[in-house]
C-alpha cells in the first residue's frame, strides 16, 4: 500500500447556513469519531486533511483537489449532504467512505452513493479500508467491527484537530472527550440501548486533562458519553486524581437515576456546570428517570423535585422530553410538561419528536412491521424537522397542534423571563435567550404553524403523512434544496427517496452477510 492522501470531513451541519445559533454552536458539536479516524489513517503513514464542516466554510475550496479517499462522518440529518459530496468527490476519481450514525441505521441506502459504509469502526476496519482503497459500484462495501473499539485515541493524540476546530468557535470553545461507550439503559428508541456498556482507559483520560490544562487557562470539556457516570466513583475519582478541583469546566448528558444529591455536590466540586438529563416521558422510562412506577403528576412532582435540587448545585440544566410516544394520548402528556416548566423554571426544555432511525434499535423493527414509518428525507430527521412514525395515539394535526401549543408555553414572554430568573450565572442565561429567539424556539414555532396549516389546507401534502402517497411534497423538495444551496446540483438521482422498511426487508440474508463482514474486520487487526 502506497501513501495515501486522505480527507476526513466531520459533517455538522446540513448545508450553507448563517444563523446566529450556528456560528456560536456548531464548531462545539463536532464529533469524536471522524478525529479518531484522522489520527489511525496518519498513523499507518498516510496524509490526512481534516475539515469540521460548521456550514461557514466552503468544503470543495478547503480540502486538498488531489485525494485519494475521503472518509465522511454524518448523522442521519447530514445525509442529503453527504451523498451530493460523496458524487461530487467520484467526479474527480476519489474513492468514499461514509461512518457516523447514518452509516449504521442505514447502511443499504448509503451503499448506493458511497464505495464502503462502516458500522462499528475499530483501527482494523479503517486499515482494511486503506488496503483495497477502491471505488466499487454500482454498491458499496459495508463493513463493520463485531463491537465498539476497546480503546480510542484521546485528546493529546486528536489535539490538533481539536484546535483547528475550536478556532472556528467565536466563544464557548468545547473540548470533545469520552469516558465511556454504550449504555446501561434499554430505552426503545436508542441507537445505544443495544450496545454493551464500557469504560475507556482512565489513565488516557487523566493525561488528557492535565493535557488540557497546559492548553487553556480554564478548559470546557465536553462528555459525549451516551450517559456519563454509570460508574460514578471511579469517574470522580480519576478527576480528582488528575487536575485540581474545579479547574476545568465539564458538560455532560447523564440520567436522572444517577444525579443524586450527593453525586451533585461532588459533580459540582469537580466543575460540572451542565447536566443534560433525560426525562422522555411522563407514563414510561421510570428507571431511567429514577421515579419507579410513578406516573403522570406524581411523576412531574417528583422529577420536578429533582430538577430543581441539581439547579441548586449546576448552573445549567437541559431537561430532554421525546413528543408523540406511544404510551402518550391526548393532551395530558403536553400539560403535564407544561406544569413541569412552571415547577422547575430554571430547566431549558429540549423537545424531539418520536423518530425510528432505521436499523438504530430493534423497536423499529415493529414500527416497520407495522407500516408506521414514513420515508421522510433524511434532511429533517434531526428529531424536529419531521417525525416519520405515524403517530399511535393522534392525527397529525392533532398532535402539531399539542407541540405548537406546549413550544408556544415553554417560550412565552412570562417562561423565558422566570427561566433568566431562575438561571444565576450570566453565561446559561445568556444561552437561554439565544436558544429562544433561535431555531429552537421562535424558529419551531414558524416551522410547525406552517406543517399544520399545510395539513389542514393541502391534500397532497396530508396524504404523504398518511401514507396514501409515498411522492415527496415540493416543500420539503425546495427546503432541501434551499439548505443545500451549491451542494444540490450534486445531490445523485434518487438521492430524496429511500425505503423506510429497509431494515425489515435485509433480513435475514443481507444480516447474514453482516456477521461474516463483521467476523472478517474483527479478526484483521
């Protein structure tokens, strides 16, 4: 194998934007991954050009013109985008690779625009890749580890494109660490909830942070952890152990089952100053919420409790709620949410709507058995563009017309002021009121009239959503193509449109084949 010259774009936007949330955010959202494959492509001698795409820059302009391969990393709302570079990179003879989230909940559409498609990626997998290092058409070749790496590269050995990434944010500069893979939990909906749960080395994870505090005067890390501290103790003590208490700022998303009082005062010892904890739903999820069998009020009373104890210790709190689940019915899921927001003010609440993302969970293998899921583009299932589950409990309109009403409450004049006061540090507050007058408030709200009007008024339109019609309506087209901007002449043929059933039809032969791919990678290195 000669040298190889070699690009690895982290996709974290979908397209050309401007929006303010955007310049702000979007270079803090890059992801581990596509840094680690950075680094295990330069260690086996190779060239390497990195790229975090925030949507500023201009992709074709950065990357070198002369590549051999590229390896893309996206999640399922980058996809469109992927598949326009991917056919634009084999215009000029360059041979693709896709990993990241799309890759593994849809690994047959991805295999139609790129040469391989990577589930789990261990170092063996990226060096088989550079051995053939070829295109293949008219499918790709998926490939997969039998599971998770047991041991990744940190952030010494990923620093310098951490640092060329963290340039591009004007002022949170977020470091990207992982402590952990998998998860403990068995939620339903989750691309982890089938992944065995496992801690990386401590010792990498000390050197990293005393490696941290030689780069800033007061680091911000942020755990990407799918639930961050299962294994508390060790956790906090590998911190103490590394750096002084308090002398690096962390972010994490963790279960409420794991944040009790004392694990908040040590959190708020070592510098924790965000917790982004699950909530999901007032009628399930009892364990991961730490609630039991509580339901409904009482539920809403005892998390509300909780919130509102760790906001004693943390500055800033995100309390995430999936929208439109299946144990939901009626208005009593949205107005309960409503009496939460008034008993924990401080607590910004994240909305998603109910999503089936392909091959991410067994659930939805059901939802397909069912017939539920819809072939939205994958352009608006970033968990807010567009839920394409039939809903079980609702008609379309009824359900938009329960987000509208529960977005409208949660950012109201009379919310946002009580959320400024009930958040005591200037920079949460701050991020509170550009997260309202952003995309995620003011802009939802916008975006969600319309759906519903259109569901009320345009008959093609509403019966996309009810299946009667699996033709894409001409907004989501144009939105499409809109967000693209110069990116959409490169978008393939087809490239709208994929088989929301493509899990249930794979099995069993194409699964079949995927445990002898997934034999070959793991037993390669």
């Amino acid at each position: 194998m000669g040298k190889l010259r070699i690009g690895v774009i982290d996709l974290v936007s979908q397209g050309p934007t401007r929006a303010l949330w955007a310049r702000v955010m979007n270079a803090n959202l890059a992801s581990i991954m596509p840094q680690i494959v950075a680094v295990w492509c330069k260690n086996e001698g190779h060239d390497v050009s990195y790229r975090c795409y925030t949507g500023f820059e201009d992709l074709t302009a950065e990357l070198p013109q002369d590549l051999d391969l590229v390896f893309i990393g996206a999640f399922t709302e980058s996809a469109q985008l992927a598949y326009a570079l991917s056919n634009q990179f084999h215009s000029r003879g360059v041979v693709t690779v896709l990993g990241g989230p799309h890759a593994r909940c849809y690994p047959q559409d991805a295999q139609k625009y790129f040469d391989y498609v990577l589930g789990f990626t261990d170092r063996s997998v990226i060096r088989e890749v550079l051995l053939d290092c070829a295109r293949h058409a008219p499918e790709g070749v998926r490939i997969s580890a039998a599971h998770q790496p047991s041991d990744l590269p940190g952030v010494r050995e990923r620093w310098e494109y951490i640092e060329a990434t963290l340039r591009k944010a004007p002022v949170i500069k977020l470091v990207p660490m992982l402590a952990s893979l998998g998860c403990p939990y068995t939620c339903s909906f989750c691309i982890d909830s089938t992944v065995p749960y496992q801690v990386l080395d401590f010792d990498v994870l000390k050197k990293d942070l005393r490696f941290l505090l030689t780069k800033f005067k007061r680091p911000l890390v942020g755990w990407h952890d799918p639930n961050f501290g299962v294994r508390f103790n060790d956790f906090m003590d590998a911190i103490e152990d590394a750096v002084p208490p308090g002398s690096i700022d962390f972010i994490a998303e963790s279960s409420l089952s794991l944040l009790s009082e004392p694990h908040i005062q040590r959190l708020k010892h070592n510098g924790f100053k965000a917790l982004l904890p699950g909530i999901e739903s007032w009628f399930d999820l009892g364990e991961k919420s730490r609630t039991g069998s509580s339901q409904g009020m009482e539920k809403v009373k005892r998390v509300s409790e909780h919130i509102n104890m760790i906001l004693r210790y943390i500055p800033y709190l995100q309390s995430n709620f999936v929208l439109g689940m299946d144990g939901d019915e009626g208005p009593e899921p949205f107005e309960l949410t409503k009496r939460f927001i008034d008993l924990s003010p401080g607590a910004f609440p994240g909305y998603s709507l109910l999503s089936s993302f392909g091959e991410a969970a067994p659930m939805n293998l059901e939802y397909q058995r069912e017939g539920r899921v819809i072939g939205f583009p994958y352009h608006f299932l970033n968990n807010n563009g567009a839920m394409n589950l039939k809903p079980r409990n609702y008609s379309w309109p009824s359900l938009y017309e329960h987000v509208i009403d529960l977005t409208q409450y949660s950012f109201r004049a009379r919310a946002l002021a009580r959320r400024s006061t009930a958040t005591r540090a200037f920079v949460p507050r701050w991020l509170n009121v550009v997260r309202a007058v952003s995309s995620e408030g003011s802009g939802r709200i916008r975006y969600y009239t319309g759906i519903h009007k259109r569901l009320l008024t345009d008959r093609a339109f509403r019966a996309y959503f009810e299946q009667e019609t699996q033709d894409v309506p001409p907004f989501y087209e144009e939105k499409v193509r809109s967000d693209l901007g110069p990116m959409w002449k490169w978008l393939p043929e087809g490239a709208l449109v994929h088989d929301p059933n493509a899990y249930l039809h794979s099995r069993p032969e194409e699964m079949a084949a995927g445990v002898e791919i997934r034999r070959l990678a793991a037993n390669s290195g």
